[in-house]
C-alpha cells in the first residue's frame, strides 16, 4: 500500500548534469571492459566484450561488439589480440 508522501525540505536529490548536443545526443566514454565472450551462430562467431560506461553502474553494463570497439575508441588500446583485458583497458 502507498503511504502519502510527507514534504521533507532536507530530502534532496543531487542531479548530475549531462553534456547534451544540439541533436539531444550525448558522448558516453567507456571505463572498463568488465568480461569477454564469443558468440557462436551457424557460420561464424562474434567476439563480443562487456563494458561499463561513464555514468552507469556494474549492472548497466552492455554487452558490445569487440570489433566495433576498436573502431570507436582506438585510443584506447594497442590493435593486438590482447587489446581489451578483463578488468581494464590496455594502454
């Protein structure tokens, strides 16, 4: 049952505040690779690595393509196989 909401002026919520573009787009950097996996279909398999994003927690964490990343962020790592290490990014 809902219980009605009783004003608090100490309970305040802290808002973040996001770069946003003109086109209501923004930038997410990532921050770690979290895990690794291969996706096996009929015919091929697809790397793929789990990445937590600048302003997500653990849990939000998506699961994207290993090739795609190094096409977007290739300043993040060198373009050998080890390029994305569990637990952080290679430098």
């Amino acid at each position: 049952m809902l219980r009605r909401y009783s004003f608090d002026p100490t309970n305040i919520v802290p808002v973040e505040e996001i770069e946003v573009r003109l086109d209501l787009t923004f930038e997410e950097d990532p921050v770690q690779i979290l895990d690794r996996d291969v996706k096996i279909l009929r015919r091929k398999s697809i790397p793929l690595v789990k990445v937590l994003w600048h302003n997500h927690s653990p849990v939000e964490a998506t699961w994207e393509p290993e090739d795609a990343m190094r096409q977007q962020y290739p300043h993040r790592g060198r373009i050998e196989d080890s390029w994305l290490l569990v637990g952080g990014w290679v430098s």
